[in-house]
C-alpha cells in the first residue's frame, strides 16, 4: 500500500501518496540519453481522482502495467499547476473534483498535445461537447479496459520515440 501525505499547502492537490507532485521536490522523471534524445524510462500517467479508494486502485492497476504515476492530485488547484508544469504521456481524470470539475484540467493538457481518458460514474453525454470524442470509462470499471484504453493513448507516443530505420 501507498504512503499517506498529509496536504503541504491550501493550495495544493489535497492528499498525496508521497510520489506525485510536491512543489518543492525535483521532478520524477528518470531519463535516459539515446542517441542524443532525453527517454523517458516509463511512461508517466497524470492521475486526478479526489476519491482516496479510487485514487489507490487507479495507481495500483496503472503501476501494476508498469507505468509512472504522478499523483494522484485530488484538487483541481493541485491538478492544474501539474497539467501546466509537468510532463506526461497520458492522464486519467475523474470529472468531478469535489464541488469543482476536472475540464480545465483537460483544457490544458487538450493544448499541451496530452492525450487523457475521463473515468467517472457520469455518462458521455454528460461530458461538454468539447469532450464529448474523447475516451470515456465508467465507474465502475475493469482494470483490464484501463489498462487497455491509456495503452492506446500512449501508444502514439511511444511509436513518436522509435526512431525510424
């Protein structure tokens, strides 16, 4: 199980467990140089969820697929100033945050190229019409389709990698 952290700020992402997003930490990202390009060693997975059983389970199954997980952030302010700042090859977003939706979370990673999948209990019609394309599980959900939906989402990514010989 995850170490609890207890929230640094007001203004960060709520509870944490000990590996996503700390201001004052250097970022997570292990890199390798090959051929003069910075790799990453794992793919790195944004997950915003402010359920903590949800939260767990989410990072237990993405790292259980062999992937980095930044977070989870549970607090839109949190979960913005990552979007922002951090690079990531995918996210996973719940949609509500509390009394606040995840959407311009989505907003920013839509800009920064980051491909993400909303997890959430609420229909694709209930997504904006922005999102209403974008891939879509509902709670509950098999962690096998999960696992299987941010493959594709990072499939292009990885194939963005492999140099062309």
């Amino acid at each position: 199980m995850h170490p609890y952290r207890a929230p640094q700020s007001s203004t960060g992402g709520g509870w944490s467990f000990g590996r996503g997003i700390d201001a004052g930490a250097a970022p997570l990202e292990a890199t390798t140089a090959v051929r003069g390009h910075r790799m990453r060693e794992r793919p790195r997975i944004l997950v915003v969820e402010d359920d903590f059983l949800v939260a767990t389970l989410l990072a237990e199954i993405l790292e259980s697929a062999g992937w980095q997980v930044v977070g989870p952030v549970a607090h839109l302010a949190g979960a913005l100033d990552a979007a922002v700042s951090e690079d990531f090859d995918a996210a996973v977003l719940d949609v509500n945050l509390g009394d606040q939706t995840v959407y311009p979370v989505a907003e920013v990673l839509d800009a920064r190229g980051v491909p993400f999948v909303f997890v959430t209990a609420y229909g694709r019609e209930a997504l904006p019409r922005l999102f209403c394309g974008r891939p879509h599980l509902g709670k509950p959900f098999a962690p096998r389709k999960l696992i299987g939906t941010v493959s594709h989402l990072i499939a292009p990514a990885a194939d963005a990698d492999t140099p062309l010989i």
